[in-house]
C-alpha cells in the first residue's frame, strides 16, 4: 500500500506520486499483486486526474485520517492480501522491492 500522510495540493507532491506509482508499474514480480493507494478523502477531490492511471490497477482507499497511522490502519483493514508492505507516497521503490520484501516475509 501507498500512504500519502502529506498535504497535496503541490505539484511536487503529485509528481513524487506519479513517480511513485510508476516505479510500481514497473516492479520485477510475477505473482498476483494488490495495489492500494491511501488518501485522506479530502484530499482526493484534488488529485489530478491522470494520478491513479500512473499504476494501472491500483485501487483507491478514501479514508478520513490524516495521520500516516491512521491512514495506515485503513489500508491494512482494506487490504485482501496476506501480505502487506506499506510504502511511502514520495519513496521511489527500486524494482526489485516488492520481490525483497515478499521474498523476506515468507523466510520469517
């Protein structure tokens, strides 16, 4: 899940998401992946349009919290995989980072 716990409305902001969401496009990993996108539900009537389509599939989660925790908790509620790596809406994954991090879960 990506958690945007920061204050949009920049187009920074929405550039690092674009970013963001692109470098999850384009994740070395061939397994069934879900992609949740959190948002403060306010803050979602600003998005640009063209965010969401920067990640072909991802689902959007509008939540009332604005804190990362709260945002996070919503995430981990809406969430149907078993599971779940939470990721910064201005970190840049490489793309390799979904298969570290599965791949890490399933050794512990």
């Amino acid at each position: 899940m990506v958690v945007s716990d920061y204050r949009p409305g920049e187009q920074k902001s929405w550039n690092d998401l674009r970013k963001t969401l692109a470098a999850l496009a384009n994740q070395e990993f061939d397994e069934p992946i879900e992609y949740l996108l959190l948002e403060n539900r306010s803050d979602l009537k600003r998005m640009p349009e063209d965010v969401p389509h920067t990640l072909p599939g991802v689902r959007i989660v509008a939540s009332d919290g604005r804190s990362s925790y709260e945002l996070k908790n919503a995430g981990v509620q809406n969430a149907t995989a078993d599971l779940v790596m939470v990721l910064d809406a201005d970190c840049v994954p490489d793309r390799r980072w979904v298969r570290a991090g599965v791949d890490a879960m399933r050794k512990r």
